[in-house]
C-alpha cells in the first residue's frame, strides 16, 4: 500500500532532514512491505538517497521546464533532486490558491511527459455533500476533466475538503462509497486523505478499494508516522 506523508507549509530542511532518515531507519528495521512518500516543502528537497519504497516527492511545480516565472518552481529544479513523485490537485491549492481545473490539467500532462509519479487529489466540499452521492460522485468526475486516467504513474487520492485538517475523518461507509465507485472507472491504487491518524488508519485501510492513505497533520510527527506505516504492514492487503 502506498503511506504518504504530505508536510504542507511545515518542517525546516534540517527538520525534513531528521525525519526522512527517521522513517528510513524505521522502514529498513522493520522490513516494511509499505511504498512511503514524504511531499516536503520546496525549501527542504534534497538527495537523501532514499530506499526503493521511500520517495521524497514536490507538494507543487509549475509546469515548466524552466523559464521566467518569478517565484515558482519548474521541473529543472526538481530534477535536481531527482524527485520522482509530485502532488497534483490539492484541495488546498483548487480552493486557497484558486488553481483552476485547466491549469490543473495542464500541470497533470507536464508531470505526465516527465514521467513521474503523481498523486492526483480529488475531493468535494461540504456543501456538496450534503447534496448526496449522486452530486457528490459528479463533481468529483468533473474534477477529472482532461485528466489521462490511463497513465501508468497515477495514483487518485480521495479527500474530501470537510475532512481535512478538521480531525473528523469520513466514514467508513462513505469511505468505500466513493472509493468503490471510483474503482468501478478507474484501475489506479486508489487513497484516501482527510484525518487520517493512528487511531483510524487501520480501519480506514481495511476499506475494501482503499490501496493506502495520504495524511497530514498526524503524520507530522515521526513517532506517528512510523506507527502508521507499521499498522499498514499489519493490514493483510
Ligand atoms: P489532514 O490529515 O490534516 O486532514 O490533511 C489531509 C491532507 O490534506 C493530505 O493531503
């Protein structure tokens, strides 16, 4: 299964640093089974000489090789670092920064070129949920649109933007709702994202389509994060 860390606007370098080497002593000791990523800050990416499931991986990138984008980062400086792994559709970037679904597409088919990894992010706001799960699996699919879902590096995170950073996980039954209708269409590992924490995962992961999990605030403590990626070595999938 795929345990991915998403470190948002926290950690220093050196603090990304420790935790990286953290996780990687605990994966190497452990023997994990688990593919882990750790989306760091742009200020944090380095070399770590990660093991084969651990990817340190780009929360965002303009999509661009390089250029004159003052302020943004393209894929010559990810490559410096051989990032292999990057984030794309972020409720926090569709919403906060107003990143609109065209040029989330565009940034989808400029990772896809590179041939990278990318965890693309889905998920609806409250005020459609309430609505139910007709309203709530269209405007998910809209959030599809001009996407190449047969790519072969894509992985779809579902996280609902009510869930995140809230502490009030989706339930299981939602959970397997929308993921289960998600992978009637899609052949992709399919997460989940939103509240996530040591107490919840294994349950969450249980969820019959549910191939891993993508975690903020708990998983921003080590300790944390290491317990969860040994929950999922526990979890028979
Ligand atoms: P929380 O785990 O803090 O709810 O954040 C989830 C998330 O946005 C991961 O990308």
């Amino acid at each position: 299964m795929i345990i991915a860390s998403n470190f948002k606007t926290n950690y220093t370098r050196a603090g990304t640093k420790a935790f990286v080497q953290a996780i990687q002593a605990y994966i190497a000791q452990a023997k994990s089974r688990q593919q882990v990523r750790i989306f760091a800050p742009f200020t944090a990416l380095d070399r770590f000489g990660e093991h084969d499931n651990l990817k340190v991986g780009a929360q965002n990138f303009y999509p661009v090789q390089s250029g004159s984008y003052t302020g943004e980062i393209g894929f010559q400086q990810l490559e410096e670092f051989r990032i292999e792994s990057v984030l794309i559709g972020h409720s926090e970037r569709r919403h906060l920064l107003k990143e609109s679904q065209a040029f989330i597409a565009q940034k989808y088919d400029f990772a896809k070129a590179r041939e990278v990894e990318i965890v693309y992010c889905i998920g609806e706001p409250a005020e459609i949920r309430v609505q139910g799960i007709d309203a709530v699996m269209s405007y998910l699919w809209e959030q599809f649109e001009g996407i190449d879902v047969h790519y072969d590096r894509l992985v779809i995170a579902y996280e609902p933007v009510w869930a995140i950073g809230t502490g009030l996980s989706a339930s299981l039954d939602d959970i397997d709702d929308v993921l289960s209708r998600l992978r009637a269409k899609l052949s992709k590992p399919l997460l989940y994202g939103g509240s996530v924490k040591v107490d919840n995962i294994e349950s969450i992961l249980h969820v019959k389509a549910c191939e891993g999990v993508l975690v903020g605030t708990a998983s921003w403590n080590e300790n944390a994060f290491c317990e969860m990626i040994r929950i999922a070595d526990h979890v028979n999938k």
